[in-house]
C-alpha cells in the first residue's frame, strides 16, 4: 500500500557571513553586492565566502549594477516568471523573478532590479527585475 501525502517541513538555517553582507546591503542600501576573486577575477553574485570558479577565499565585496540581461526564464502557472539574470558587473547568474514581465522574452533583453518598498534583509528586499529594453 502507497499513502501520498505532502509533508511540509519548515525550517531556519545563517545566511553566514557573506550571505548576511549580501542581504543587509539588499535591506540597508538597497544595493546588490557580489564577490570579487582576487586570484581569478570571477565576479559572483550573491556574495560569498570563496570563489565558485577556482575554490580560493581571498574575495571582495563589490557593489553590483542592478541591472543586467535575461539569460534564461520560466513561467510557473500562478507563481509568475522566474529567470537567470547576469547583472553587468558578474560572472555567472542571480535567480530571481520578472515583474510584469512582457509576453514575447529574448535572451539578452536588459533588466533592472526593482526593490521593496519595505525591506527585512531577505532576498524579497530585491522584489524583481523589470525588463527596460529589447533583446540584441
Ligand atoms: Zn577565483
């Protein structure tokens, strides 16, 4: 015999110490802050506390432009667009979601982070990103 059932598990975890520089400055400044390698260059985002493309731990912190292109996106029926975006600035991608989002999306379409109006130190601090102008 099979039971389905859904089980809801919440839970609390530290944002550590590069991701609560990550989430203040979302909240305290309304700034996007990446992570700088000192030994390979690579420029992540959110920040952190050791270098994704090389694994070295000798990193800034650098302010981010909050704004970018759309890499990627999905749409999830009731929930909204969520998509890859590589902020100028970065290596790699944020995941985060579109707001009012246009029905026709590209690849490389330039976005901008929109902020909360009330924020808390969470990744909702960064409410979206709105897309600002056509793809190349
Ligand atoms: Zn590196």
């Amino acid at each position: 015999m099979i039971r389905e059932e859904k089980i809801q598990i919440p839970f609390v975890y530290a944002a550590g110490q590069a991701g609560s520089r990550f989430l203040v400055a979302l909240r305290d400044d309304g700034r996007i802050m990446g992570s700088a390698c000192a030994a390979c260059g690579h420029v992540s985002v959110p920040t952190r506390s050791f270098c994704p493309a090389c694994s070295e731990s000798d990193l800034s912190d650098v302010e981010l432009a909050g704004e970018g292109n759309l890499v990627s996106w999905t749409e999830i029926p009731g929930r909204g667009v969520f998509a890859l975006i590589n902020l100028d600035g970065a290596d790699g991608a944020l995941l985060h979601r579109l707001i009012d989002s246009p029905d026709k999306l590209a690849v490389g379409q330039r976005v901008r982070a929109q902020f909360a109006e009330t924020r808390k130190a969470h990744i909702s601090d960064l409410a979206g990103f709105v897309v600002t102008g056509a793809g190349p």
